[in-house]
C-alpha cells in the first residue's frame, strides 16, 4: 500500500472513531452486576456517581459525564458561584475513608438560562471540574439519552444518591450510597399529580408508594440499562415529600437537552463530548456516530499535502 493510501486511511478512521472516545467507555460499570431487586450498592457500581459539597456539607448528586464535566440540577444552585464547592468522584460513603475517590473544586458552573425555579421547569445544570479526572473501575462516564429516545411506561430504572431515606430522616452511619429501582409513570398520569408537568420531564414510582428519590439526591442520576450499557434517562429534580402514594418523583428529562449538554462543553476537537445512545420503548438502543469537526480535518491537510509530494 502506498504511503498516501495508508495516510488517508488514518484520517478516515481518525474522523469515524477519534471523536467517539466517550460512547465507546460511557455507562460501563464492570463492578456492577445489578438485577432487580438486588443488594444495597456495593464500592463501584455507579462510577459516575458523584457527591457535591458545599462548605464541607453533601448537598446534591451528579453524574460523570466525560473527564471533566458533571450533570446535575440547577436548583442545587442558586447562582453561577464556584466558591465553597467540592465534587467527589468514586465515592462510596460519606463518613469513612474512600480509597478509590478523588476529589476536585469547579472552574464552572452553568445553570439552564431557562431553568424556572417555580415550575422547575429545565432543572438542569453542568459543571466544570477543576481538571480532569482518570478513569477507573470505580470512576466512569455514564452515557446519556439520545434526543428522540422513548421510554415505555413501567420500564424499571434506578436511582441513586446519599439522600435522606424518609423526610428529614438522614442516612445512617456511615451513610453509604442508596440505590433504588422505580418503574417509570407517563406522563399524562403524572401530570395527575402535579399540574406542572412538562415535555422536559419524566416520572418514576410506585402507585402505593416506598421507593423514591429524596432530599439530597437532587442533581442524581436516573438511569436503565440498555444491552451492555447504563443510561441516563433523567436528573433527579422535585416531588411531594418522598415516596407518597399516587405522588411519583419527577425527573428532568435528559434527552430533550442533547443540543443544550454539546454546546456547552463544546470539546475543541470532539473527543471528550458525552457518549449519547438513543433508547427506545422496547428497550433497544443504539449509539449516536459524530463526524469529526472542520479544525480536526484542517489541521490533517498539511501532513496531508506533505505526504502527497512526497510520494
């Protein structure tokens, strides 16, 4: 083969696969080995769990999103303010030691423009850390849902987070991360519990109630497992009390905000974008594939034209 058909045969690979880095590590957990109804969580099954404090104190959930960007809630935030805030990431318990965390401070926070704090309509916020993070078993990406993903009413997912197990009763020592399963309630009967439920939001719960997301797990994870992939479906946002009869939680709907997630962490040459995957109501799903930009083909042209004399 000739030095220039082996050339473009780089780029071409570069362009198909250099800027899908996230999709191909996004949402696996090789520690977890979830089925419904199991265990409490053990070290490591949700690496893209994170704990965020505010002067020291657990405050809200998030999820790892690529090496350097959380999503969470944008009521976890009242400003754009980064001062007092520290993000743990692989952490298991909130009162003994955690070998496999680490932690970093925010260079950036970015609340939805058109979060309504009223309706909580678009509660949705990134996050930037201070640097990136290295991935590890305990410490991954989870994918997110693709814009047009569908979820059947009743699917099971799961959500995770340190916060209280009944109103105002806090976790107990050493307060080790929750999990719990919910099948999902459409919205039409959702919105018959709450008169502010919009297109940009998903519900989850039980009709008599006992499992549900509570204060302190705001900005968490909503996820489902889609073949050998976690997905986020949602970010954990408001609901009346925790676990009431016919009063499911209420998530921001993490698919309606593809677009909005992309051009705010805009990686200069793709590489680092999250990894979305389309889900659908039958539980298939599938990656999203993104060419490669203008400035990473541009800067290949002149080894490109280099190369081409040469030969």
């Amino acid at each position: 083969m000739h030095i220039m058909e082996v050339v473009v045969f780089a780029v071409v690979l570069l362009v198909f696969t250099g800027c899908n880095a996230q999709s191909d590590v996004c949402g696996i957990a090789p520690l977890n080995t979830k089925i419904v109804g199991g265990e409490a969580a053990p070290a490591g099954t949700w690496p893209w769990q994170v704990s965020l404090h505010r002067n020291l104190r657990h405050i809200c959930g998030g999820s790892l999103i690529n090496n350097q960007w959380v999503l969470t809630a944008a009521h976890c935030f009242s400003s754009s303010s980064t001062f007092g805030y520290t993000v743990y990431v692989g952490r298991d318990t909130q009162q003994l030691s955690n070998p496999n965390e680490v932690s970093r401070s925010l260079s950036q926070v970015i609340r939805h423009s058109g979060y309504d704090s009223t309706t909580s309509d678009n509660d949705i916020a990134l996050l930037k850390l201070s640097t990136p993070v290295t991935f590890t078993n305990y410490i991954k990406p989870v994918c997110l849902a693709e814009d047009g993903s569908t979820y059947a009413a009743g699917a099971t997912c799961w959500v995770t987070g340190w916060g209280t197990i009944r109103s105002d009763v806090s976790l107990p020592f050493p307060q080790r991360l929750q999990e719990v399963s919910v099948p999902i309630v459409s919205n039409t009967q959702c919105s018959a519990s709450y008169d502010t439920i919009t297109s940009n939001m998903m519900c989850a719960g039980l009709d008599e109630g006992g499992k549900d997301s509570c204060q302190g797990d705001s900005g968490g994870p909503f996820v489902s497992k889609s073949g050998s992939r976690w997905v986020q479906a949602g970010v954990v946002s408001f609901g009346k009390g925790c676990a009431l009869a016919n009063y499911p939680g209420v998530y921001t709907r993490v698919s309606q905000y593809q677009s909005w997630i992309n051009t705010q962490i805009n990686s200069p040459d793709n590489s680092t974008q999250p990894g979305f995957v389309t889900v659908t109501a039958d539980g298939s799903s599938s990656g999203s594939t993104r060419l490669a930009p203008l400035s990473l083909l541009l800067s290949c042209l002149p080894v490109l034209f280099s190369l081409f004399v040469l030969s």
